[in-house]
C-alpha cells in the first residue's frame, strides 16, 4: 500500500481498499482508505471515511485503530480532532507506545510543547528500542527551541541522548527536527499590524480615523472568510470545527486541573481589551485634541460594556458551567477586572458629558490608566500564567 501510495498509482491503492476490504476490515478498512485519499490530496472524502471508521468503533477496539486514525487527522490539519483520537487511542491502550507518539506529536502541532515532551518520554519509556519513540522524543525537545535554534540549556543532554539513539536506530536524520510553524510569527505580524491601526486611529484626524476602521473591518473579514475556507477544506463547517475543539478543551480540564487555572488567568486578561479599544480610544483622542460628542462617547461607552459582557458569557459556553464556576471565582481575578472595567467606562463616560469643561490633562490620566491597566494586567497574567505552567509541568 504505501509503496502504490509513494509512486503515485492511486487507482491501484482505491483497488486494494475497496468496499469489499472496507466491509471485512471495518473501521481498520475505512482507516487505510482515509489515508490513501489524504495522500491523494482528496481532504473531504478522507474526513468522511475517519468519522466512518470512528462511528463503527466499538467500546472495544484496539488502540492502533484510533492511532491511525489521529495520524490521518494530523494530515488533514486536524489536530484538535486529532487530540480527541489520541486521547481515545490513549485509553484504549494505556500501555502503549503507539498512542503516545501520536500524543506527542498532537500536542506539537498544537504548540503545547510541555505536554509534547511528557507524552514523548512516555513513549521512549515504554519502547526505548522503538526508533519512532525516540523520534517523537527528540522532535519535541526541539519543538522549544528558541527564535535563534538553539534547544533550552535543561533539555540539551536529553536531546542529543534522543538524536543518537534514534539515528542507531535506523531514523533519518530529517525526522528529528521539529518544522517550525508560522503561527508564531504570523500571530505577531497580525497583533503588530493592529496596534498600528489603533495608533493611527487614536492620534490621527477623521480621515485617519475612518481608514483605519475599514481597513481593521476589511481585516477582519479577510480573516474570517479564510478560517472558513480552511475549516470546509475537509467538509467540516467553522462551527462544527469550532465544537470540536470545545469539547477537547472540556474533556482536557476533567483530568487537569491545573488548565482550568490558567485559562482563569487568560480569561482575566483579555477582558480589559473592549474597554482599551473604546473608552480608551475616546480618551486618547480627547487627550490629542479631537474630542467626541457626547452620543458617540456614550455608544463606544455601551460597546465596551457589551464585549466584557460577551467575555463573561463565553467563559460558560466554551468550558461549561462547572469549569467556568471555578474559574470566575479563582483568585478574585473576575471581580478585580470587572469593577476596574466599571470605573473605566463610568470616568470616561462622566468627563464625555463635562464636555470642553475636562482638561487635556485630565483626558491623558483616563488614557494612561487605561493603558496601563491593560498592559500592566497583561504582565501579570503572563508572570501568573507562567508560574502555574511551571507547576504543571512538574505534574506532568
């Protein structure tokens, strides 16, 4: 099959999996056809034959079935509902090296390079003669290299002690380094591209103000239509998409607790953000000159409130109502960024209706308070968010 498969002769390999195989070998059947059509660049009809195969699964099926099916996901670009697999594939067979390689690998494509490296030592623990264990070993250590390529000073030892076993083993040596994504990258490009429209919105005219609105819209909007080319790639909608990976993030957090916590954190630093790109931008622009009348202060004032209100709604629709409890009462964060938010909104809104009576000064406090407490909120988060993954890791 893979020999077809690798010179091309696809009508053959759809010959060797057909229906009568399919029929005999079950979900195994559906799995090998998935692969062969991912290979064939036919993305739809692989997604169908895996959720064939995972619908017929029974209770009881072997763990290399769900393997196979989250190394066809992962060619799909589907690596949440490649986690979900795992996970299954995982529990179906605890002892297994199979499943946590594909555990490790699920995780590095997903950027969570702590729980890559601990599913990888898994693996090369349970099969340290297996040259695809200490594969995933050595990818995952050097998943966390730095910007400049070098492997973290702890991890040093253990990934040249992973690299020359997996070469002893038969590996190439292209299999041990880790491709490193544009998600990074392309994430800090976007974040820096919005941050200057913001820039040329709060310090420009009208004209600049306008322009940057609509380009932030056309943005926007280019995103969204991208996302939802990707997500029908494989026939799969956004918002089935979109579930999926909701119902991963809730089934991680019943044995993790320590994701929970953090996600408090996350959650907790990016309320602010409405508040920072309304009230703030109205501060800002005061401050600068070009003060709003009071009915658009008010509006940008009403907007503000609506998207810390859309946060605090999304927490339990996203993870539930048990975990979205626990999170709105860790550490007080919820209460803090809600009553900062309110005092916010309500000065902004109080010096809007003073009108010319407000001082520039007064007008460059408000902004300074609002950018301070965003991005000072933003520090802590990162500080807070770090020490609890440092915790976490431990736990691994």
């Amino acid at each position: 099959m893979h020999a077809l498969v690798g010179q091309g002769r696809f009508a053959e390999a759809h010959a060797v999996v057909s229906d009568a195989f399919v029929e005999r070998n079950g979900s195994a059947g559906y799995l090998l056809r998935a692969w062969v059509l991912a290979q064939e660049q036919r993305p739809a009809e692989a997604r169908d034959a895996v959720d064939w195969a995972l619908a017929i699964a029974g209770p009881g099926e072997a763990g290399d079935v769900f393997v196979l099916a989250g190394v066809v996901l992962l060619s799909l670009d589907e690596a949440h509902a490649a986690l979900t697999v795992a996970l299954r594939a995982t529990g179906a067979d605890p002892d297994g090296w199979e499943p946590s390689v594909l555990l490790s690998d699920v995780y590095r494509r997903l950027g969570r390079v702590p729980d890559a490296v601990a599913a990888a030592r898994r693996a090369a623990a349970l099969a340290p003669d297996e040259p695809e264990a200490q594969v995933a070993l050595a990818r995952s250590l050097s998943a966390g290299r730095s910007p400049l390529g070098r492997i973290p000073r702890a991890h040093r030892a253990e990934h040249r002690a992973a690299v020359e076993r997996a070469l002893a083993l038969g590996a190439v040596p292209g299999q041990l380094v880790a491709p490193r994504g544009g998600a990074l990258l392309g994430g800090m490009g976007f974040v820096l591209f919005l941050g200057v429209q913001l820039y040329r919105i709060e310090t420009g005219g009208t004209w600049e103000l306008l322009a940057g609105g609509v380009v932030l819209a056309a943005t926007f909007a280019l995103v969204a239509t991208l996302v939802n080319i990707s997500a029908r790639r494989t026939g799969i909608s956004a918002r089935s998409r979109l579930r999926g990976i909701r119902a991963t993030t809730r089934t991680e957090m019943v044995g993790d607790e320590w994701l929970w916590r953090i996600a408090a954190v996350h959650v907790a630093a990016v309320m602010p953000l409405p508040v920072l790109v309304t009230t703030g931008l109205i501060a800002a622009r005061a401050w600068h000159g070009h003060p709003w009348p009071l009915w658009a202060a008010a509006l940008m004032a009403g907007l503000a409130l609506a998207g810390v209100c859309a946060i605090v709604l999304a927490v339990p629709w996203w993870y539930g109502g048990m975990f979205a409890r626990r999170i709105a009462r860790y550490g007080g964060l919820f209460r803090i960024q809600l009553t900062a938010v309110g005092l916010l909104v309500g000065t902004t809104l109080a010096l809007a209706v003073r009108g010319r009576a407000t001082t520039t000064d007064t007008w460059a406090s408000v902004a300074a308070a609002h950018l301070t407490w965003t991005v000072g909120g933003w520090l802590a988060a990162t500080a807070l968010s770090a020490r609890l993954q440092s915790h976490r890791r431990r736990a691994l």
